[in-house]
C-alpha cells in the first residue's frame, strides 16, 4: 500500500460551493493585534487561512469542514458554520 501526500488525498474532494462564507472572522483586530503565530494558517489542513497585510483572508471554498478552527482558534476568533444545504464538501472515493 502507497502513502499519499496531502496533495493526492485533496483530489479526492470535490467542492459545490456556495456564494457565501460559512466561515467568519469575528475580529480582524485580533488576529492582528494578539495572535502574532496566526496558528490558524498552521492548523488548517486545507490552507484555507492566509494573513495578507493586515486582515486575515479566508479561502472557504477549500474548506474540508473538518472543525479544527473551532476549537483551533485560541482567542475564539472564528466562526464556523456547516455550508448551506446541499454546498460544501463531496468526498470521491479511490
């Protein structure tokens, strides 16, 4: 049996997804301000989190809806919804 990288097992996942966020920050402030590690560009496995300049951006549509940011966040500072029905992560098998 093969390993596979994460690359390979993201090309298992096929995404619909919607016009609208199901993840939010609640405050860009605190992630500038009192998270200097950004841990959440750390802890998500989709890369869905990236600090560009001041704010945080959010790449929701990646999302593998696995939750880590909602107890990931140590400041809270995340808001994470499941997807509108029938949006959001299709997962392909091997």
């Amino acid at each position: 049996m093969s390993t596979k990288n994460i690359e390979e097992k993201q090309y298992l996942l096929r995404f619909k997804c919607d016009t609208k966020s199901h993840l939010t920050i609640l405050d860009h402030d605190v992630c500038m301000t009192q998270c200097p590690d950004k841990i959440c560009t750390v802890f998500c496995p989709a890369e869905v989190y990236k600090w560009e300049g001041t704010r945080m951006q959010v790449g929701y549509e990646g999302c593998h809806e696995c939750g880590s940011c909602r107890i990931g966040c140590p400041y809270q500072n995340i808001k994470w919804e499941y997807p509108k029905g029938g949006h959001g992560i299709v997962f392909r098998l091997a």
